[in-house]
C-alpha cells in the first residue's frame, strides 16, 4: 500500500458524480430546506466537492478525502479537479450555485456527447501543456470506462496513474479503502494506465471501521425530505 514512486508534483483528477439521480431531484426541488440545499440557494453556493459527495456518498467522499491528503501542486495549480457533464476539469474547490448543478444535471457523461466531451478534451489539454516535468497525475475513477479514460490518455499519456489496489474493488470499496488512507495518512501505490489490466480478481473485503460523518446531517435532512 506505501507509494514508493518519487515525484515532485502530484495532481488527482476525480471522476464525477451522477447528476441525474435521485439526490439531485431532492437538492433541486423547491421545497428543499437542508443545508447544502439552502447553500446552493444562496449568493457564494458551495463547493462542487460539497455537492458531488452529497450526491455520489462514500465513494466520493472518499476520493475528495484522499486527493486532499495527497496532493502536491505545483505553483498556483490546483491538485484536485473534478470531472464534470459540461465544463470539463474544475477545482475541487469551485463553487457552484443550483443553476449549475441543472446544467449539469442536464447532460450525461457520454464519449459520443459534444456537450461533455469537448470542454473535457479543452480543460485536459490546457492542464497537460502546463504540467512541470516531474508531475503526474492520478485518477481516482475507473480506468474501465472510455468516457473519459481516452482522452486522459490521449493527452497524458504515461503521466496518467491509478491505485493499483482499484483493481477489482467496486465503487463502494474504494470509497472505503480511500477514506481510510486518508484518515492513516498511507498512499497508496499508483501504476500507469497505460497497458494496465483493467479488471481482476476481487480482493478481500475491508475490515469494517466507523468515519464521523461529515455530512450526517445532510443525509437526514435528506431523508427527511424524501419521506414528505
């Protein structure tokens, strides 16, 4: 599990959330009230980080958890962008307002999509023009899927790395393996995408362990809601 690699620069690139799902239809209905909710009502919004884990849960959390811990920008970059519908990479930290977030609601993450795919392609090429030699740059996602993989690769070629302990884990299980890494401060070790086995046996599962849930609130104001 100990990352052995040594490199000056570490960006991760998250893939995203489902927009389209029933946790949006809440956080988007007018007769929304909890927290996140209001805050995507009002003036500053919130972070596209925020409203991806409320709508994605602990695989997301665990990948915001984790790329935070570890990541090593250069300059004034950013070291944790997230893949979104219609605006390609963001800052993790970009916030959004609930007009946004209907925007991207509005589009899937489809290859054959120009709404998604182009400023996908735009945002990875500027980001892959202005790397430092001696940065890499980690999914956190799937490598199974071409909705992005191809054009990730196209531009960073064998710059691009994932954990190695992904492979054959469910969405789930990285969400937890994640949370706990970032939590004991070990990285995990990261392989290139480039000629990796995409899919393998399933490894034991992870021994259970409790997280203080950031967002516990959130998730009973959204049952709540959900039940009026």
């Amino acid at each position: 599990m100990h990352q052995t690699s040594q490199v000056e620069n570490r960006i991760f690139l998250l893939s995203p959330a489902y927009a389209g799902g029933k946790r949006a239809q809440m956080i988007l209905s007018e007769r929304a009230q909890f927290a996140l909710a209001r805050k995507l009502r009002s003036r500053r919004g919130a972070s596209i980080a925020e409203v991806f884990t409320f709508l994605s849960g602990l695989y997301f959390r665990g990948k915001i958890a984790y790329a935070n811990a570890f990541a090593r920008p250069f300059g004034r970059s950013s070291g944790v962008f997230v893949i979104t519908p219609t605006r390609g990479l963001v800052d993790a930290e970009t916030r959004i307002e609930l007009d946004d977030l209907r925007e991207f609601a509005a589009v899937d993450i489809d290859e054959e999509d120009p709404r998604y795919r182009r400023p996908l392609g735009e945002s990875v090429r500027r980001l892959a023009q202005n790397l430092t030699c001696n940065c890499e740059i980690v999914l956190l996602g799937s490598i199974a899927t071409g909705k992005y993989i191809d054009v990730l690769l196209e531009n960073f070629r064998a710059r691009l790395r994932f954990p190695a302990d992904f492979v054959g884990r469910g969405d789930m299980s990285r969400g937890g393996l994640l949370l706990r890494c970032a939590e004991d401060r070990k990285e995990l070790h990261y392989i290139a995408v480039q000629g990796a086995i995409r899919s393998g046996k399933r490894p034991p599962k992870l021994t259970p362990r409790r997280y203080l849930a950031s967002s516990r609130a959130e998730v009973e104001g959204f049952r709540g809601e959900a039940l009026r």
